[in-house]
C-alpha cells in the first residue's frame, strides 16, 4: 500500500485547476491535451480526465528485515520508499493541472535523505460517466527537479486511437 494521502483539485472542472497559494517544493505542471475523437467522446458523456502523481525515491538508510518484509508485502523494492501525491481533474477538454505536491508525509522525505525524489504521473479518464478508463496518454516518470523546470506535457487519445 503507498502511503500518504489524496488531495483532489475539482472546482466545477475549470479550465485550468490551480493549486493552493503557497507553493510547496513538490509542486508541477501538467499540461494535458487530448486528441479531437478523445475530446469529443469525453465531451459527449460528460466525462473528465484525472491526471495523478506518485512520488518515489531511495531509502538514505540501508533497508531493515521489516522493510524488506513490508516491501515484499507491498510488491517494491525494499531500499525505495512511495508516496502517494495528488489527484487534479480536469475537464474533458484538458488544459493545465497544477499538482500541488502538499500531502507528502514530512517523515517519507526525510527518509529519503539526499536521494532524487521522482515522480510518476498516470493520466486517465475519471470514470464518471464510463466505467473503464476510456484514454490512452503518455507517460512521465522522472526527477522531480525535470517535472519542475517546466511544464510536462501529456498527450492523451481514445484508447485504439491510431
């Protein structure tokens, strides 16, 4: 199980979903486009588009025999520690999702001594309307300081879109 906890920007699924004022240091941008037929069918059921973060990093410290059963448990590696980060939602039309990085859990970091923390994003849509994730979009997975040093732009399409 990742620990940490959710935060969820919805806000009458504005255009752009705009984190809090105080910036945090875990804080990005996403900018999440959608191909016409994906647009279009989001639009047509009323559907939206999730963009989610994890974040990850190593351990500062050599793993312990209760970390390593507790990674095995939660099928990861037993020197890496996750943290669950943020949901932003976004309309189907997509725009910018400001991930406000706030709920990392200030004992995880600091587990992660000097390490690179990285973040994943996994972009889908919300399943509002649809039961299944109807997008196909790309994928980030890097250092937090690249996901900060600009926007990151994620392409999404119906799934067997071509």
């Amino acid at each position: 199980m990742i620990a940490g906890a959710v935060s969820t920007a919805i806000g009458a699924f504005p255009t752009r979903a705009t984190a809090q004022t105080n910036t945090s240091p875990y804080a990005f941008s996403v900018s999440v486009s959608l191909s016409p037929k994906a647009s279009q069918k989001l639009s047509t059921l009323s559907e939206s588009v999730n963009v989610k973060s994890f974040y990850y990093a190593k351990l500062a410290r050599k793993p312990t025999r209760a970390d390593i059963k507790r990674a095995r448990a939660e099928g990861r590696e037993p020197d890496q520690i996750e943290m669950l980060g943020d949901i932003v939602t976004l309309p189907a039309a997509g725009g910018i999702a400001e991930m406000p990085g706030r709920n990392l859990d200030a004992a995880d970091v600091a587990a992660v001594g000097r390490n690179p923390l990285r973040v994943s994003l996994n972009v889908f849509s919300a399943r509002k309307a649809a039961p299944d994730n109807l997008l196909d979009c790309d994928l980030f997975d890097d250092d937090l300081s690249r996901a900060r040093a600009k926007p990151i732009v994620i392409g999404c399409r119906l799934i067997g879109e071509r």
